[in-house]
C-alpha cells in the first residue's frame, strides 16, 4: 500500500475530514490533499507529525527507499535556504562602501581616505552612481533575506539575478572610476555571491 492510501486509511478510520486532519498536523488542507492523492510526500517534520498523531513509526508510513529520498530533498532545500540567507546577508555587507572610508581626499599635498558621505572629491554624477548602486545592493540584500523567510522561491531568483548584475555593474563602473578600495571589496563580495550560487546550482542538480 502506498503512502497515500495509507494515509486515507489512517484518516478515515479515526473519522476525519481533511480539514481535520490539517488541523492536527498543523499544515493546510490543501497539504492533505496533495499528500492523499499522491502528488507529493511531506517533509520530515510532517512524518513525524503523522507518525505521533496515528500512534504508528515512519517506517510504517513510507519505504526505506522514500524516506531516504524525502530526507535528500529536505537537506537540498536546506542548504538553498541557507546559501539564499547568506547571499542576502553579503548584500548587507555593502554598507562598508558607504560607512569605511575608502575613497580618496587629497589635503596639503596628502591622500586621506574618507567615507562615501565626506567624499567631494568627484563629480557629483559620480557620486550619485556610487549612492544608487549601493543603496541597489543593500536593498536587494534586505528583499533576499524575507524573500528567504517567507520562501517566495519565484522572487528568490529575481532578486539573486538583479544583486549579481548590479555587482558586475558596480565593478566596472568602479574601475572606470579607478576606485581601487572600493572596487576590492565590491569584488570580493561578488565572489563571495558567486560562490553561494554555484553552490545553489551544484545542490540542485544532484
């Protein structure tokens, strides 16, 4: 007997609607449905749930085989999480082009370094390339991370191929421009995002 009919069973034999039954487990009805008529399998959490609320083990529930199967999906979806938070996070990280100073002042013959907001020392077109970029990254930092908590998948994937372009823009605008601390950190914060993405890529293609 497969997962799904076991579940009916299970349900019907306690008397339950499938509004019942999401209640107990605490997830949707629509879940119900879609785990009864065999369209998709619930996560790990769920099982145990299942397991707990009929009084039977997961093994009883679902083969060797699938639980290993739903278990490799789970860790998959995990890491995705996990590389997607991170990647949000990294966007964060480009406050330090605005905050550290970074950007040259020359006074009496010296060069100081100051920060994007004491920085006078260019055309003002430029600066507002530089404000526009950044604050474009610390945004799509900001809209990654909720995106990643809420899991709006569709967004996700948005978001990830706007931060990128912007990065890649920001790098050559910043060598155009002869930036040379900044464009050091804007280029590590790439790699570091490229890094997360083919890590995303690699997981998802197992």
């Amino acid at each position: 007997m497969e997962f799904n009919e076991k579940l009916q069973e299970l349900r019907k034999s306690r008397g339950l609607t499938q509004e019942e039954l999401a209640e107990a487990l605490f997830v949707s009805r629509t879940a119900i449905s879609k785990w009864e008529s065999g369209r998709g399998y619930p996560n790990l959490d769920s099982l145990k749930e299942i397991s707990k609320y009929f009084s039977i083990t997961i093994d009883e529930l679902l083969s060797g085989d699938k639980l290993i199967s739903i278990a490799e999906k789970e860790n998959q979806s995990n890491i995705q999480s996990i590389c997607d938070l991170l990647f949000g996070i990294v966007d964060l990280f480009s406050l330090v082009l605005i905050f550290l100073p970074l950007y040259p002042k020359p006074v009496d013959g010296y060069i100081y370094s100051v920060n994007l907001f004491e920085y006078e020392d260019t055309a003002v077109t430029i600066r507002v390339v530089y404000w526009t970029v950044f604050i474009a990254l610390i945004i799509a930092g900001i809209v990654k991370i909720l995106f990643t908590h809420f899991k709006f998948i569709k967004g996700q994937r948005v978001v990830t191929s706007f931060s990128i372009g912007i990065s890649i823009l920001a790098v050559l605008f910043l060598a155009m421009t002869r930036e040379a601390y900044a464009i050091t950190v804007v280029f590590l914060l790439l790699l570091v995002k490229s890094a997360l993405l083919y890590k995303q890529i690699k997981v998802g293609i197992r």
